[in-house]
C-alpha cells in the first residue's frame, strides 16, 4: 500500500465537518493527544515492564497506527499528497546525511 492509497482509505472514515480552521486545530490536536498516548504507554512499559514484549509492541503499533490516521488527513486538509510528504522527508533526511548534517537543530540544516 502507498501512502496515497492509505490517505484515500483513511479519508473515507472522516468525519465531514468542513469548518475550515477548526478542522485545521482539529486534526493537528489529533496528532498530539495520539502520540501523548503513545508516549503514555511507553512510561507504563518503563515503569511496569522490563522488556518491550509482544503485547506492549502491539499496543504501540495501534497507537502509531492513530498518528498515521491523522497525518493522512491533515496532510488532505492541507491539499498535499501524502506520498509526496513521506518522499519530501526522506530527501531532506537523506541531505542532512550526505552534509553530515542528522545531528543539531532547527529545520533549515
């Protein structure tokens, strides 16, 4: 599966809401409270568990699963395809490395 054929997948259990901005913070609010779930579970996993077994990393999955949900369809509120977004990253990841640039901050590197 592409990400497009995802993004198309995943658009057709949004909800239709059309209210521009707010569908905006919508989305982008999704995003955090799905990886904050991600990040909740991976505290219990450290607090409560010495190994990451199968069920933690399932568990993980389904949540990283919800993130993806919600890139897809904000990248769609955004008008952008999300194949061209993964593509994007992984271009700008690939010359941050050829510039021996990974490391550091700020996003013109």
């Amino acid at each position: 599966m592409t990400f497009d054929e995802y993004q198309k997948q995943a658009l057709t259990t949004r909800l239709q809401r059309d209210q521009g901005e707010l569908d905006l913070a919508h989305w982008a609010l999704g995003i955090v409270g799905e990886g904050g779930e991600i990040a909740e579970k991976v505290k219990k996993i450290i607090r409560d568990r010495t190994e990451l077994d199968d069920d933690a990393k399932r568990l993980l999955s389904k949540e990283i699963g919800d993130v993806l949900w919600y890139l897809a369809v904000l990248a769609d509120h955004l008008g952008v395809s999300f194949d061209e977004v993964a593509q994007a990253n992984i271009d700008k990841l690939k010359s941050r490395q050829q510039r021996d640039k990974l490391g550091g901050s700020g996003d013109e590197r």
